[in-house]
C-alpha cells in the first residue's frame, strides 16, 4: 500500500523583527531570506520548500505586517495577502513580549485556513511568561495549536515539522524534488548586498537603498556580477559610498563572501551606485525593482 503524499504552501507572517526569516531559514535548512536587526529587512515574499519522502512543504517568508505609509509598504503589503490566499497552513510567529495589535491583527479572527501560532523567543522567558503567553494568545487569535519556540537557540523546533504536517492537504509534490526556492541566483546576490546596507548602515540609508543585478555571468569557476544600488537623494549616495569609496568596498567585500558561501565558488562582485529620486513611492520604479507585476 502506497504512503499518501502531501503537499502544501505554508506562509509565515507577523509583524516586523519577530524572527519571521530566521525561522524559515532553519525550518528549510538553508539561509534563503536575509536576517538583519533591524525591522522590515524583508520585502519580497521568498519560498523555500522543504521534500520529504511524503511530504512536501512551501513555505512563504513574507515582509511584516505594517500599516502602509506609501507605496513600497503597498507593494510589500501585497505579497503578505497572495500569500494568505495561496495557504493551505498559517504560522503566525509573535514574540515572547508581543501584545495583541487589533488593527494587524484582526483579519486573522476570520480567516478560514489553520492556523499555528508560534511564540518565538522562549528562551528569554521568566518563570511562568511561556504558559501566560499561551493563555493571553488563546484569547485572540483562534490557532489550532500554540507552540512555543527559539529559532536562535533551536529551543522546540522539532515540534514544528509534525504540527505541520498534520495540516497538509494530500496532493502530489508542487515542485521537482530537488528545488530548494523559487526565486533566481540574481534575485538572492541583490539580497545579499542589501542584507549587508541593512548591517552597515543607519537611519534612512537601508530602507532608502534598492539594488539592481545589472548582470549575472556564471562560467564553471567564477561568477561575475555587477550590481547598482539605487538610493533616492544625492546625500544619501555620498554616504552609501563613503570617503574614498571606504564604505561602498567594505559592502562589497561582505556581499561577496556572503555570495562565495551560497553559490560555492569564487565571485567577481562590482559595484555601482546611482540616485532614483523617491524610488519607494512611485510605482513605475517599483515595477523597476520588482516590487510590482
């Protein structure tokens, strides 16, 4: 008798700085989506699917959850509904800390998919704060299990996989077995010289700053790249590169080692920036940057 095969999209969704990627990243056992202290560092929704002899799970890292301010917030906002729409399984990941947002929170009390509410963050609780959040959360959101974890100190994330899995539908596999993602090598080397503008830069420079693969040649020792890394205004570009070029090199040096890691051979990164004068609220240079269809 054959063992029935399930497949299904999993979308992880909270608020900013919850540890949203570094959850899928360990949930799918790879660094696919860019970790950074500082919120909003995701924009895109990024898939990683997870095979297993009878199951398949695609999970959806998406931006968190904020009340838009223009039309970047829109864009990233957009991803977070198709991927609500396309899941047959929520995680819904709020920190140790977190209190209930009714004004982000409240589309989830009529929402019809299953969903897991994961506390992350366990391992800074005191005393009895696990089981009082879990009593607190009980109140609010209508989960079908709460399970409390640390995506930084792999506290309970063995849990996960067979909560998960109760809640797939049966369904052949989406994707061939070997696919890790469904995003580009050009789309994650533009992740990882934003992930490293996001860790080397403060105030406005990270979430004024895009970045375009202008070219992506791979041959079977090397990898040459040659990015752009638009800001909006001209103070903002002196800054990006620093005295003498000081700051934009030492982005390009971390970005390049970042991509050695991923790809598994040597890269030849070269950089360049430029000024789109309020790139994040005009739609067509969103659409540019692919943020919009």
């Amino acid at each position: 008798m054959s063992i029935p095969h399930k497949s299904g999209f999993v979308s992880i969704v909270g608020k900013p700085n919850v540890g949203k990627s570094s959850l899928m990243n360990k949930l799918v056992g790879e660094n696919l989506s860019i970790i950074t202290p500082k919120a909003q560092t995701t924009r895109h929704r990024i898939m990683g699917i997870l095979n297993g002899d009878d199951f398949q799970i695609v999970y959806s890292d998406t931006p968190g959850i904020l009340e838009p301010k223009y039309e970047l917030h829109e864009a990233m906002m957009g991803y977070v509904k198709v991927s609500l729409e396309d899941a047959d399984l929520i995680l819904l990941i709020v920190e140790l800390g977190e209190k209930y947002d009714e004004l982000l929170f409240a589309p989830f009390k009529n929402i019809t998919t299953p969903i897991l509410l994961i506390i992350n963050k366990a391992d800074l609780a005191v005393g009895s704060q696990v089981k009082d959040k879990i009593d607190y959360w009980r109140g609010y959101i209508k989960a079908e299990e709460i399970i409390a974890v640390s995506a930084l100190k792999e506290i309970n994330l063995e849990q996960l996989l067979p909560a998960i899995k109760k809640y797939l539908p049966e369904h052949p596999a989406y994707y061939p077995k070997d696919d890790l993602t469904d995003r580009s090598q050009r789309f994650f080397s533009a992740e990882m010289i934003r992930e490293k503008i996001f860790m080397n830069y403060s105030q406005e420079i990270p979430y004024s700053s895009a970045v375009s693969i202008e070219e992506f040649k791979e041959s079977e020792k090397i990898i040459k790249i040659r990015a752009t890394i638009y800001v909006e205004r001209d103070s903002q570009k002196g800054i990006l590169i620093g005295k003498a070029g000081s700051s934009l090199k030492k982005v390009g040096t971390e970005a390049r080692a970042s991509m050695e890691a991923f790809f598994g051979k040597q890269v030849f990164l070269e950089t360049h920036v430029k000024v789109a004068d309020n790139w994040r609220k005009e739609k067509l240079k969103l659409k540019h940057f692919g943020y919009l269809e």
